[in-house]
C-alpha cells in the first residue's frame, strides 16, 4: 500500500490519515485537505510538499492548536516549513510544526493588540544562527506580504531560534537558555573591559561565534585538545585577559552544570585580547 487513506480533514491543509508504514498520522500540505471525504485515497506519489506528524503526542498537540489558528496561517507555516526544509541537511524536528504555529499565531495577536516584546538577543542571534535569522526574515517576509502585518526584526530573532531549535532537536528552552547566557557572557565582558564594543565590528562576531561553539562543545562533551606552552604563554603575557576568560567558563559551568575543558580558556583568551586591543587603540 503506498498510498494514504483519508480518516478526516480537518481543514483544506490538513488531514487526519492512515499512512502504510506509521499508521494514523496528521498529514500538512497545500490543499491536501480541499474537498476531500473519509474513505479517500491519496497516491502517496501524488502528493508534493506534505509533512507527516508521526509522534501520537505531536499529533495531539497539533489538533489542539488548529481550532485557533487561521487557515491562512497555517498555509504560510507550510509554506515557511518547507522554504525551511528544502535549504537544511539535516531532518527538521516535527515539533517545528507545532512551535511555529504557536508562537506565530500569538505574535499576531500580540501585534493586533499593540503588546511589542523587545528580543534581548537580537543581534547575538543574527551573529550567532546567521542561516537561521535568514530563514527567519523570510518568514516575516511572507507573513507581511500574505497578511499585511509586519511583525519586526525582533521576531525574525525570535523565529530563528525556532528553526534552530528544530534543526539541531534541541528544546527550545534550551536554545533560549544558551543565547541568553551568551548575552550575559558578553555583559560580563563589556562590564570588565568597561568597554562597549562596536558590535558590527569583526572580532566581536568572532567572540560571539566562539562562546556559541564553545557552548556547543560543553554540551556535546567534546574534548578540546590542551595546547600547555600556548596556555602558559597567554597566561604570562596577558594576565587580565586570562583571568576573564577563566570567569566566564566557571559561569558556563555553573549555568550549564557541565563541566568546560581547562582548554577553553586559552583560547577564549585570544579573542578577549582581540577586544581589548581594539578598545586600546580607540583609546588612543
């Protein structure tokens, strides 16, 4: 059997089906829901661009959600989703589905409302998911020229760590818990340095994507291979720069509850000197 046999449609973009190999599943896709009838046959082969909701929890939590949700709307997630899923290597989690739709649909009404929520980690996001932000931007894009809301740069943010959060199936608590640590880690350097940083500049981009990575790593667990004569070296000739680095893994540590590789901070260093560098020949 290589086809899908209807059990409901919910709506023009979304049916309830038997699929051959998972059995029940929520089906989204264009007008695959339009005129169709229980009892339906649909030629997998047949079908483009469809996405196919497996876990019987995601399946629930999607019906919940459909009732509230615009139609409209839910075309242009699918339209997103798949924009999303044709330029990533990597399987997109199926909770996208959910968590776009969700935060979307409130963002809209937040919008109709007049409540803004400013991101606090705008720009780091943009540094730090550039891909992601892209995705994100064209989503506001489509949402403004389908609906004719504009919904701002800080959902652009906002939606980036979404698709981030589906493409690397991380929580997306857990990518919000590491981009706001990023921007604390970077308070914390502006604060030492008493310094605020030209954030367009290049060696601010390379700390911003250096603390993502390192985050990366302390999550995963890789080991980061100890370099001692350039350790005791950084050590020696940049002491102040050193000893910044060394606070900010121990706040990783702490925030993460995962221990960082005294490696790190080596490197974590060179970078810290790069800024300082640049806020002593402003100086000057």
């Amino acid at each position: 059997m290589s086809s899908l046999h209807v059990n409901k449609a919910l709506n023009n973009n979304v049916i309830i089906a038997q699929h051959p190999e998972h059995g029940e599943v929520v089906v989204i896709g264009k007008g695959i829901g339009f005129n169709r009838k229980t009892g339906d046959i649909i030629p997998l082969m047949a079908v483009e661009k469809m996405f196919i909701l497996k876990n019987q929890q995601e399946q629930e939590q999607y019906k919940q959600l459909l009732p509230q949700v615009d139609e409209a709307l839910i075309e242009i997630i699918n339209e997103v989703i798949t924009y999303i899923a044709e330029r990533t290597d990597v399987p997109l989690n199926e909770h996208i589905h959910i968590a776009l739709t969700d935060h979307i649909s409130f963002a809209l009404k937040r919008k109709e409302q007049g409540i803004v929520i400013q991101n606090p980690f705008l720009y780091e996001t943009r540094e730090i998911y550039p891909e992601e932000y892209r995705m994100g931007d064209y989503a506001v894009r489509l949402i403004k020229e389908k609906l004719g809301v504009d919904l701002g740069m800080d959902e652009i943010g906002f939606i980036a760590l979404h698709i981030y959060s589906a493409m690397t199936n991380q929580n997306i608590s857990q990518v919000r818990e590491h981009s706001q640590l990023i921007t604390d880690l970077v308070g914390i350097v502006t604060d030492q340095l008493d310094y605020s940083f030209e954030t367009e500049s290049l060696d601010y981009s390379r700390l911003l994507t250096h603390l993502r990575f390192a985050l990366e790593r302390v999550r995963r667990g890789d080991k980061v291979e100890e370099l001692h004569k350039l350790d005791s070296l950084l050590k020696l000739e940049y002491p102040e720069m050193y000893s910044l680095a060394w606070k900010l893994t121990k706040v990783m540590e702490r925030r993460l509850n995962l221990p960082v590789y005294p490696a790190e901070v080596g490197y974590l260093t060179i970078h810290l000197q790069r800024l300082n560098q640049r806020k002593e020949e402003e100086g000057k």
